[in-house]
C-alpha cells in the first residue's frame, strides 16, 4: 500500500497531510515503517 491509498482510506485530504501526521505521531516516515515491518525479503526467510 502507498501512503496516498493510506491517507486516502483514513480520512486524510491529501498525502502531505497523512505523511505528516504519521511523522508526528509514530516519529518515522510512512515509507521507512513500511520497509521495518513490511520488508518482503524477509517474508520469504
């Protein structure tokens, strides 16, 4: 999933909204969370 489908699917008006949000709120960029958590070299282990 890209940040724009996420910001889109919470309620957020544009991407700019949500990544910020998300910065504050989490303290990483939606896109470095994706690659900790969602690293698909790692799904395959």
């Amino acid at each position: 999933m890209q940040s724009i489908d996420a910001a889109m699917q919470t309620g957020f008006s544009d991407q700019s909204h949500f990544t910020n949000y998300f910065n504050s709120f989490i303290e990483l960029a939606p896109g470095v969370y994706r690659e900790i958590f969602f690293d698909k070299d790692k799904d395959r282990e």
